[in-house]
C-alpha cells in the first residue's frame, strides 16, 4: 500500500521528536512545522542521488535554519543516503554522523555547516552564482552539463540577520534565477512571537530586491507548496522567495504553534499525545515499509545521474578538451604542470628584486597564477583598486553573463559566505578581499570555512598602522593575531614580494583549509634569500639571514617588519653582535613542521625578540616570558604611516636595545 503524503510527513515529525527526546536537546518545532513543504521538495523537484551524494549536476539543499538539523538527517536517512537509523538514535551525541546542527563532512548529504543564522542562505546565494558561473563557462548548445538548482530552507531568524539583507540583494542584483528559498513563515523565535520584534513586509522586501516572490503559500498542503516550487522553476532571470505560512511543532497538542516546541525536547507525555494526534501509531524510530518506499529515491535519482552520464557522454564526444578540464575542476585537482608554472613564478619575482607594497605584489601574484588556474574567481568588497584583487584578464560577473570577478559591494559578511557556498559547489576557487580591519565583519564566515574545511582565500590589505591617515578605525592592531587564533585558518603576513607569491601558492594548493593573506599598503624592501631560504617560505617560518658562528639571539619577524629585523641585524653586527633573523610569515604552517625542523629555526635556548605591528602578547608563544616583543597594544593615531611607526617605536634602534636587553 502505497504511503500518503501525511504519512510521509509524519515520518519526518515523529523521527524528529523521537530524536529530540531521545537526547534531551534539540529542536524539534522547525522540523515538525515545514515537514510537508519538505515533502513537496524532496519527493516532487529535487534532483539527487542517495547513492552518490557528490555527483556533480545534483540540485544543492541548504538548511539555513541549522537548528532544525533532524529534519535534514529525517530527510537522508528516509530517501536512501548511508545514515543508518542507528545515526539518528545518536543525535547530539559524541562523534555520530548527526550532530547538533549540519555539519560538513559528517553525514552523506550535508551540503554545508549551517545553524549561525543567516549564513546557510549565504552559501546557498554562492552555490546559485557558482551554478551561473560553471554553466557559462561550460554548456553548450544542446549540451548542458551543468544545470541544477539551489534550494534553500530558512526561517525568521535567518531573515533578521543582516546578512540575509547583504546575501539576497545581491542575489537579485545577478538574477540567480537557479536560486529558490523556501521561507518558513512561523511567526515564532526562542523568546516567543516575533511581532513584537520582526514586523518586516518580507514579501515587500524581497520584491524590492528584484526576486520573485510567492506569497501567503499554505506550508502543510503539499500541493501548494510543489505549485510555488514549479512556479518558482518557471521564473529563470529571478531568485525566487516561496513564504509558506506554517505551524512550528505542528501536531503537538499543546505545544504547537508556541516557543515552547523551538529549542527543547517535547517531553514523553506530548510526544505520546503527538503521536495519538497525528496517527502515528509506531514505536519510537520505527518506520513503516510503505513510508521508506515512498520516500526512496534511490531509483529516481539513479536516472537523474544516468541521463546526465548520457549528455555528458556526448559533450565528451564533442568537447573533449572542455571535458576534461570539467572532471578536473569538479575534482579539485590542480592543472597539469601546476609545480613547475609556479616553480618559474617565484623565480621569476625573486630574479626582479622589486620593492613594492605586498598588495601589489599580490596583485603580480594573481596575475602570475590566474593563467593557470582558470577555476579563480576574485572578487572585492568594494575595495578593489584598493585590495587589488582584479587582474588583466578578469572579466566581471553581471546579470546576464558569467565571468571570474565578482563586485561584491559593500557586504563584507556576505561577500565571505558567498565565497564560502562557491568553494562547497566545487569547480571554482574563490578569492575575496577587503580591509584587514574589516575582516572583524566577516569573522563569523571566516570561522566557518575553518570549520568546513575549504579551500577558500580571504585577501586583507592595509594591514596596519602603516595605512597611514586614516586613523585607528581603519589601522588593523589585533585583528592579524586574532585570525590566527581560528582552528584550520592559516594566517600569512609576507614580507616581500617574493613571501607574497609563496603565500599565493600555498593557499592554492592547500585542500583542507581556507587562508587569511595579509598585505600592506606601503612599500616593503625586496629581501635576498638563498636557495635554502626561498624553500623555506613554504614551511611557514624560516632563517631569512643568520650570521657568522653561533647567535648570541635570534629576532622574529613578519611582514613590514622583517626589514626593521634586518636594520638591527646589520647595526647589531657592526657592534660585533650576531644575531639570526627569522621571517614568519605563516606561524600556523611553522608549527604544522617537524620538530626537528623547528628546532633548527628556533633553537631553545636562544634569546629571541618579536617584532610585529600588532598586539603583542601572540608572540610571547615564541619568545617566552623572558624574550622581548616590540608590538602595539593600543589603538593607532591619524598621520602618515612613516611617522607612526616611529611615533610608536617600530624603528631599527628600538630592535637593537631589544636584542641587548635579552642577551
């Protein structure tokens, strides 16, 4: 006997407070309130496949309201993908495929780390603009290779995040017409009902930002809601915003439609009064046949996978090139004869010997890199003659065509979690930039691409007090250290042109984690380097220059700075004092090193000073309570970089007595 729509809800309901009870913890109303608008979806329009959850034309689900993580789990587990029933007894639990909120990486299906509110429709805008981009590139006439869908769930809190203003004017700035949000329209949030603090015209809203939008859709008819979605479909130069009105905890009787179902276990007595309501006559985590068969989808998203093994065997045939450069980029590989384009890069800038700003020379990065990797796609938050984050061959994103630079606006947070949703699509490697001081702006996004793991570049520029003129607002003093403070970010501060184009590479070519690319906006001197030297870039720290016999002290350094290390350096030794100078532009790939090697760069023992135009107390990891650190733990002034770091002791004789006074 074949399962109704109902029942096939009622799975979601009842899995979802079983779990929720069985943890104590959870969020069982959210689930429970958009069940039928997930039938609607799941069973009716999204094209997937259990069985291979990374093929490449899939449609993209983002549950941007995290929180209601169980109906996501309820959702993989029922339609066929590897998420045992034993995964869903485990929810919350220690190291279980079902965590408190999505998480990345953990079950087969989760398209990205959502529940900070607010990003998950962020990535879900990236996923829609990387579909646009990979599609322009790609498709040809009669052969569409990439063509899928973006579908988002979010909620009230979602829509209060600022970030949704940011994510979703742009989105219909660039008409991502693949791009369809399904708004839960529960009126509720943890403190209770949101009139009294989210009065919003969210139809209005949207409308004004160029979506189309779908009003007033009854959330518990499946037939309503599967006719906005095919009307949503139908719509190709506009996101669309489907506003289901629905019930949280629906079928809960006396919990329904309050707060009370948001952010805790129904408790046993309303789980079993739920269960009477809805007729669902089942014992905990138990499924009846004809529920799992009418949600399987294992069949139907075999064929949705073998149609397109037939197209994109026939784009094979025609367009060989294109298809292997396709597998390539939806593998994450780096191009044939990556090593040696960049071996001649850094030899190439290393043999010019210029002193410039490191913005600058992370522009010649780009320049020197992008030819090789036509997977980049740059962008700025409006800061690009400032960022320099363009290059030559760049072509802006617009409305109606693709391109690989993309003019965020001013939306930092937004302009990270986009990029971030890019780098979960796969096919491109997105880079973005904005003023170091504002990455506080983008912290939260930053953070999750270190939880997720991606591989995306985050460009900062005027990346001290050395910006100069624009006074202690702009002038970035804490933010290097506390970025280097976040798990699996890796934080590089080069100081030449040379380190710059290394820290380019390295973050390329590093697959499990995002990096932070810090730049000044002043000139740096050109450093010398042996070839030992230049291979220890890539290690994150390395002895730039060290003297003759054993060094009385060592000095720590990175970015602007180093060329204050190597002034001391030169006076020091005129005094018959040697000391070794170490460039660290990547504190965490140096401690990612052997120890051995470590030991050779910083022997224990060794009397070290820090310099570094920031917050000093990073470093004291380094040096130890007995080294010294010329550092800044203020706020800066308004006046030309020159003359601030003098006026804060970031000079060549303030080095010296730091070094005389640890030795």
């Amino acid at each position: 006997m074949k399962a109704t729509s109902k029942e096939l809800a009622n799975a979601i309901r009842a899995l979802s407070m079983d779990a929720v009870q069985a943890a104590n913890s959870g969020h069982p109303g959210m689930p429970m309130g958009m069940a039928e608008i997930a039938v609607a979806l799941w069973t009716r329009h999204l094209r997937h496949h259990p069985a291979n959850p990374k093929w490449a034309d899939r449609d993209r689900f983002v549950l941007s309201n995290g929180h209601g993580s169980m109906l996501l789990y309820s959702l993989l587990h029922l339609t066929g993908y590897a998420l045992p029933m034993d995964e869903l007894r485990r929810f919350r639990q220690l190291h279980s495929m079902t965590p408190g909120h999505p998480e990345y990486g953990c079950a087969p299906g989760v398209e990205t780390t959502t529940g900070p509110l607010g990003q998950g429709i962020g990535n879900a805008v990236g996923m829609a603009l990387a579909e646009k981009l990979l599609a322009a590139e790609f498709n040809r006439p009669g052969l569409p290779i990439v063509d899928h869908h973006t579908y988002a769930f979010l909620g009230d809190g979602c829509l209060m995040e600022g970030i949704s203003h940011e994510v979703c004017s742009l989105a219909g700035t660039l008409r991502l017409g693949k791009l369809i949000a399904l708004y839960d329209d529960n009126g509720i949030s943890i403190d209770g009902k949101v009139q009294g603090w989210f009065t919003d015209d969210t139809p209005k809203r949207f409308e004004a930002y160029g979506w189309h939008v779908i009003p007033a859709v009854d959330g518990h008819d499946v037939g309503a809601v599967d006719r906005a979605i095919r009307a949503a479909k139908s719509v190709a130069d506009r996101p669309s915003l489907i506003c289901c009105k629905t019930v949280i905890g629906k079928g809960a009787p006396n919990k329904a439609g309050s707060h009370d179902s948001h952010g805790s276990a129904l408790g046993e007595k309303e789980v079993a009064a739920t269960r009477e309501a809805i007729g669902w006559n089942h014992p905990p985590f138990e499924v009846p046949q004809s529920v799992y068969v009418g949600w399987d989808a294992r069949a139907r998203g075999a064929g949705f996978e073998r149609e397109w093994n037939e197209r994109f065997g026939a784009y094979e045939k025609q367009h060989p090139q294109l298809a292997r450069e396709f597998r390539r980029r939806m593998a994450g590989e780096l191009p044939a004869g990556w090593k040696a384009h960049c071996d001649a890069l850094i030899s190439k800038v290393d043999a010019k010997a210029e002193t410039i700003a490191t913005r600058k020379a992370s522009q010649n990065a780009i320049e020197g890199l992008a030819p090789a990797l036509p997977e980049f796609v740059g962008g700025s938050a409006d800061l690009t003659w400032s960022n320099l984050t363009m290059w030559s061959a760049a072509k802006q994103v617009s409305a109606v065509d693709g391109g690989n630079y993309v003019s965020y606006g001013v939306r930092e947070f937004g302009m990270a979690a986009i990029a971030n949703g890019m780098a979960l699509h796969g096919g491109l490697i997105p880079f973005c930039g904005t003023f170091l001081t504002f990455s506080d702006y983008a912290r939260s996004a930053l953070r999750m691409a270190a939880l997720m793991k991606l591989r995306n570049l985050f460009v900062f520029t005027h990346d001290s007090i050395g910006l100069g003129e624009d006074g202690p607002t702009h002038q970035a003093v804490e933010q290097v250290s506390s970025l280097r403070l976040i798990p699996n970010l890796d934080v590089w501060r080069p100081c030449d042109a040379v380190e710059s184009a290394q820290a380019w590479i390295a973050a390329v070519e590093r697959r499990d984690g995002p990096a932070a690319l810090v730049f000044t906006r002043q000139n740096l001197q050109f450093q010398k380097r042996d070839a030992q030297a230049l291979a220890g870039i890539a290690r994150g720290g390395y002895v730039l220059a060290d003297c003759e016999g054993k060094p009385q002290a060592l000095i720590l350094a990175t970015g602007s700075e180093v060329q204050l290390a190597m002034g001391a350096q030169a006076r020091l030794a005129q005094e018959g004092v040697r000391v070794r100078v170490v460039s660290m532009p990547s504190t965490s790939v140096f401690d990612r090193q052997d120890a051995a090697y470590r030991e050779t760069v910083l022997p224990r023992g060794m009397p070290r000073v820090a310099v570094e135009a920031g917050v000093s107390d990073y470093w004291r990891k380094y040096v130890g309570l007995e080294g010294a650190v010329i550092g800044i733990d203020r706020y800066g002034e308004s006046a030309p970089g020159p003359e601030l770091f003098k006026y804060f002791g970031f000079t060549v004789d303030k080095v010296v007595a730091a070094v005389k006074s640890v030795i």
